[in-house]
C-alpha cells in the first residue's frame, strides 16, 4: 500500500490503458454492444493444421553486401562513378583515385632495378669466367699427376742406367791399369788417371741416380694427397661461383618488391565493383583524401535476409534452421517463406518499458493535467535483453525492397490435421488440475443445450485455436464455447482507480 500511495499516478495511469484497451476489444468484439450476448456459442471440432510462434517485426537487408575498398591510400580521389540508387556489376569502375606520383616512383624504381640488373650480370658473368678457368686448371693439374710421376721414373731409370754405365767404364779402367806392369811408365799413369776420373763420375751418377728416385718415390706418396688439393682448389671456385650467384640474386629481390608493390598500388588507384548489385552507400567525394576507409556499399538485392531483435525470455525457443512465416505491407496478404540463418549468441539490444504518447484517441498527457504534454512515462524503466536473429527469405518477390519492414512468424512447433477447438473451448477444472470441454449432446426444452464433460489433454496452441490429444472427441463434434465475462465499463473502473486517492 505504501508503494500504492507513492505512486498514485502511475497506478491511475496503467489502470485507465488498460480499461481503454479492454473498451476498445469489447467494442470490435460486440459491435457496440454494452455487454456480451448472454447466449451460448457453440463450435465444431475440425482438424486443422496448428503452429507454435514467435512473433516479431524485421527489417529486409541485402543477403550479401560487399564494402568496396581499396589497398591504396593518401591519395585524391580524382572521380565517383556512381551514386546511391545505381545497379552495378562487377569489373564496374566506381572511383578513380590519383596515382601520377605512385607512376613516376614506378618509373624510378624500375630504372634503378635495371641498374642493378646490369651490374649483376657483370658480376655473374665474371665468376662464370672464374669458374671455367678453375675447371680447365684443375683438368689439366689432374692430369699433370700421372704424368709428373712417369717423368720422375724414367728420370730415376735413366739415372740408374747412366750409373750402370759408369760402373761398367770405371771397372774396364781398372782392368786395364792393372794389366800395365810398367807402374811406372807413362802408360800407367794415364790409366791410372782415367780410373779416378771414372770413379766420379761414377759416385756423381749413383748420387744423381739416388735423387731421381727419392724424387719418384715423393711423387707416388703424395699423389692422392696432390689430387685432393686440386679438387678442393676448384670446390673453393665453385662455392665462390655459387655465394656470388646467391648474393646476386638477392641484390634486386627488395627493389623488385617495391616495384611490385607500386604497380599494387597503381592497380588500386581504379576502385572497381567486387559484385553485382546496388549501390546504397557512396562515401567519398572527388577532391577527398582517401584514407583508406569504405568508398561505397554495394548490396546484392537479388537475395534478401530479414533482421530482428528477440527479447530473452524467447531467445532459447529459436534455432538456425526454422521455419518462418512472413508477411509484408509490400505483398499484402501473400505468405513468403524463410528460415532462421543465424542466432546471435550476444545481446544485441535492449527495448525499454517507458510508456508514452496517447492510447486509443485518449490524450494521457491531459490526464495528468500536466503542461499539455501528449507523453508520460511510468517513472520506472523495465529494458528486456534482445538478440539479432537473422532470417534468410526464401521467397523472391520483386516488390520487396531494402528497409521495408517484415512481420514474422518463427514457427517453433507444427502439427497437421490434428483435433483442434477454439482456444475459450478448453476449460479448467475446479482444481486446476485437468482440462475439459463441454459436448454439446442435445437440446433442452428452453433451448439450451444438453453437455457432457470430456477430459482432454492440450498440444500445441496457436493464437485462436488449441489441439486436442487423448479424449473422446471426434471431427465434426460440437462443444460449448463460453462466452466471455461481462466487464466493467470503462466510468466503473475509473471510479475504482479514483478510491485510492486523488490525482
């Protein structure tokens, strides 16, 4: 009661929306009727074909939407080929942005690339060069091996041979001084003479003999290791010929890149269309800076996709892939088919609970006797969670546009050809426990009709009617629709508000 008293207005307030609400259904409902007929309804059990939904308003978006950008930046824009409301297709020239100092850098690079080219070929033909030759000296090297050792042989043989020949001449000498009796005689001594000279010479010959072969037996020792120095003087020439090739294939890798890079840019400087569709967005203008941000938004309007906002208390009902059922103002009575593409697993929003503005004609503003505001606000907030659920449609139709709002119908439960009675046709027991409805069985004598209570069990429920599982109805069976309570006008209820206080 306290909070009642606290806020008097806010109570007086929601109480008249909803008697003005409740006026208004009983008004179309009675066609300006008072109060209800007193008289019984009654319907007929039909099957029908019964949808769970969640309701909700969407918004048509293109279902495929390209944002054309381009890599080249801090340039003009020298021109905009297009404006919002232009169909486009892809290779289509959207902007053109000025590259004429991105050209003259490509003009620089390059000459300087092909300086660089030109040297590096006089390098790489220089170490060819120096490589041929190390193969031509290392083939003739290994060649000189056998040979140099066959020389120093037949050195050494001719040596032993020349030593031989003096041996024979020095002892011929000697035989012949011996023979010579006359020791003293002219003869003798001339003998005597030559067999000394023919000992040095003979000593000279085994000397030269002995150094012939010691320098034959060096050559044959260290011929594998002569063979492998020779080799490992060419492998060194050709590892030279090899880093030379590296480095020099790297010397206009970077130059070559920025090269590469330039003509991206240039390229870049034509901003073309990446897919067909219309343009909803043009976001330079000529004599701008580009910076590297949107030039223009190109949406396929071939396709559609439908946004909406779920609250919390419904987000766990839908899932990617059910049925939805949509009507537009666009189409009118026509039901277009679609299927929930995407739930999104963040809040995306929130829907406040403030209430303003008038209700059915009545000013609520004047009802404050406020300034003459035509809005109120309950002096309370009550913001409920929404998520983005997107909905690809499945019905072209070439009324549709961009914008234009969708009422939707997610279709979380659906049963065909099922037992079904409008939804007042179902009542609860005095318990509260089961449900029953009244078959109508006959007609008494003041008019009235002769019911029977049947038990039933609920499904599924749409917005007028419910299915009925488990009890003895059949198709085509009656059963007693109740007819609604007598309300209180709406003067009645004002009254009421009025007994807490006045405003």
């Amino acid at each position: 009661m306290k909070w009642i008293k606290e806020h008097k207005k806010v109570c007086i307030i929601i109480a008249i929306v909803v008697v003005v609400v409740i006026a208004i259904i009983i008004g179309v409902v009675s066609g300006g009727k008072k109060q209800m007929d007193s008289n019984e309804e009654t319907a007929t059990v039909e099957k029908r074909t019964l949808m769970e939904s969640v309701s909700a308003t969407g918004t048509f978006v293109a279902a495929d939407e390209e944002k054309i950008t381009s890599d080249t930046t801090g340039v003009e824009v020298l021109a905009v080929n297009v404006e919002v409301g232009d169909r486009v297709s892809a290779g289509d020239v959207i902007a053109v942005l000025d590259g004429a100092d991105l050209q003259d850098n490509l003009a620089d690079a390059k000459e300087s690339l092909a300086d660089t080219n030109e040297q590096t070929q006089r390098t790489k033909d220089s170490a060819k060069r120096n490589l041929e030759q190390a193969g031509k000296t290392r083939d003739e090297d290994l060649a000189d091996v056998d040979t140099n050792i066959q020389d120093a042989y037949d050195e050494w043989q001719s040596a032993e041979n020349n030593y031989n020949e003096s041996v024979a001449a020095y002892n011929e000498a000697v035989a012949m001084a011996n023979s010579i009796m006359d020791k003293t005689s002219t003869a003798y001594t001339n003998a005597n003479s030559q067999v000394n000279t023919l000992k040095r010479q003979m000593d000279t010959d085994r000397r030269t003999a002995d150094s012939r072969k010691s320098a034959y037996d060096r050559l044959v020792s260290q011929r594998e290791d002569t063979i492998k120095r020779i080799n490992d003087t060419y492998q060194d020439q050709v590892d030279t010929y090899n880093n030379t090739m590296d480095s020099t294939e790297d010397s206009g890798k970077t130059q070559q890149e920025r090269i590469d890079d330039l003509q991206e840019q240039i390229d870049g400087t034509v901003v073309k269309a990446t897919a067909s569709g219309l343009v909803t967005a043009v976001n330079v203008e000529v004599g701008d800076t580009y910076n590297g941000s949107v030039i223009a938004v190109i949406d396929n309007v071939d396709s559609f996709d439908i946004t909406t906002e779920i609250d919390e208390y419904d987000i766990n009902s839908i899932a990617v892939g059910q049925e939805v059922v949509i009507k537009t103002n666009a189409t009118g009575d026509e039901e277009l088919s679609g299927t929930v593409k995407k739930v999104s697993p963040i809040a995306t929003g929130s829907s406040s609970g403030d209430l303003s503005g008038s209700l059915g004609g009545l000013d609520l503003g004047s009802i404050m006797g406020g300034s003459g505001s035509s809005s109120f606000s309950t002096g309370s907030s009550n913001d409920d969670v929404t998520f983005t659920v997107t909905i690809a449609l499945n019905t072209p139709s070439d009324k549709l546009r961009i914008g234009m709002t969708a009422k939707l119908n997610i279709v979380l439960q659906k049963n065909a050809d099922v037992l079904s009675v409008p939804y007042n046709a179902v009542q609860t027991d005095d318990e509260g426990t089961s449900y029953y409805v009244q078959k109508v069985t006959g007609t008494n004598e003041d008019g009235t009709y002769k019911t029977k209570k049947i038990k039933v069990d609920k499904g599924i429920e749409s917005d007028y009617y419910t299915e009925i599982i488990n009890s003895g109805l059949e198709e085509g069976d009656q059963v007693i629709v109740p007819a609604a309570e007598k309300q209180n006008s709406l003067e009645d209820m004002i009254n009421q508000s009025s007994s807490m206080g006045g405003v």
